[in-house]
C-alpha cells in the first residue's frame, strides 16, 4: 500500500521532532550532572559561567537556554534528588480500597527505607550544603523544596488515582489532601532533624543518613493520626 506524501512527511516531521527532544534532554542532564560535579568539588563560588561551559562542554548560549542563571541549575538538582525519594510508580497495585490511606503511609516509609533513597538524599544534603549559608539563595532553596514536595504529591495521587478511584470520586480530593501532608511532613522531619543537631550548619558533612531519614519517617506517623477512612 502507497502512502500519501503528506503522511511521510509528517511521520518523518515527528521522527525529527522526537529526536530533537531527546538531544535537548541529554544536554539539560549534562548541564545539570557538570554544574552539580563542579558545586561539590570546588563549592558554589567555582560554578562561573565559563567554568560550566569547559565543563558541560556546551556553549554559554545553549546553558542559559535550558536554565535562567546559574542557581536555578543547582537548585534543579536539588529538586531532582528530593524527588528521588520516593519513585511513584512503584505504588502497590492491589489493595482494598479501605486500606488504602494506610497504604500511603506505608509506601512513604518503605521508600525511605531504600537503598536508592538513601543515595538520594546524600545528593541533596551534600548538593545543599556547598550553598553555605548564603542568605541570597535560603529562599529560593526553600520555595523549590516546597514546589518539589507539592509536584510529588500530585503526581503521586494521580498515580494512585489511576489505580483505584474513578475520576469523578471525590476521595480523590481527600487522597490529595492526605498524601500532600504526608509528604509535608516526611519534610519537615528533615527539618526537625537539622534543628536538633545546628552544628551541621557548620559542618553538613557530619550529618547521619538514617537519622534522618528516621526524622522523616516521624514527619510520616505524626500525620498519619489524621488518616481519612475510605
């Protein structure tokens, strides 16, 4: 059978277009992977633009293309890793629907419990602290922690959703409310943990992976006493 030219051509107009979405994927992780190697080798104050461009090996008009400024390519990183946390898609796929608020907890806490996030958060804690204490930049890490923490939870509850309520059922609404505190508070965990050991600020490198992770398993049961009943 003989297609129509228009449909060759759009087939290899798509073709195109994927590879070309897929060229500017690596590149943005390569960016992100030299700025981060960079930040922890040498601290913040060594991420120049003229550094990243030998180090990224790409032009300084491909970097600011990708990323607004310098930070926002740290900052993307720290996102990422916090993300890492907790790897949505592996949310169980057979549970009764009663036992599901319980089931949200327990998937937070197993998570944390991984191996991969363990490694995760020794990228975050690590990545976070070459930023010092500088004052310029606490908000702006603050604002993407939080903007982070909400995208996991949507993408978590609509993940969840798919699984097991119809879209017009309105637990969804208390679903989202529930694992938006869940994740909230696996967060503040985090911070409870720095705030009980202030000599990290001088020294991030002294910090202990499973207590804080424990922390963040508390943040997880302290919310928990508000499990809604489906």
């Amino acid at each position: 059978m003989k297609f129509p030219h228009s449909c060759i051509r759009a087939d290899e107009r798509e073709g195109f277009s994927d590879k070309r979405k897929a060229r500017a994927a690596a590149t943005h992780q390569a960016i992100l992977q030299a700025a981060e190697e960079l930040a922890l080798r040498e601290g913040r104050q060594a991420l120049t633009t003229k550094r990243l461009v030998a180090e990224a090996e790409v032009s300084e008009r491909t970097i600011f293309n990708h990323f607004e400024n310098i930070d926002a390519i740290l900052l993307t990183s720290l996102g990422q890793h916090l993300a890492d946390l907790v790897d949505v898609n592996a949310f169980p796929a057979q549970i009764e629907l009663s036992q599901l608020p319980l089931a949200c907890e327990d998937f937070l806490i197993q998570s944390l419990q991984r191996e991969r996030s363990a490694e995760a958060l020794d990228h975050f804690v690590n990545l976070a602290a070459t930023f010092g204490s500088a004052e310029d930049i606490g908000e702006s890490i603050g604002q993407k922690v939080f903007a982070t923490v909400q995208s996991m939870s949507m993408a978590l509850c609509q993940h969840v959703q798919e699984l097991y309520l119809a879209e017009d059922d309105l637990r969804v609404v208390e679903l989202a409310l529930y694992l938006q505190n869940l994740l909230t508070g696996m967060l503040f965990g985090m911070w409870r943990y720095m705030y009980e050991n202030p000599q990290l600020q001088e020294n991030p490198s002294q910090y202990s992976n499973s207590e804080i992770r424990q922390n963040m398993m508390w943040g997880v049961t302290q919310v928990s006493t508000g499990r809604p009943k489906f």
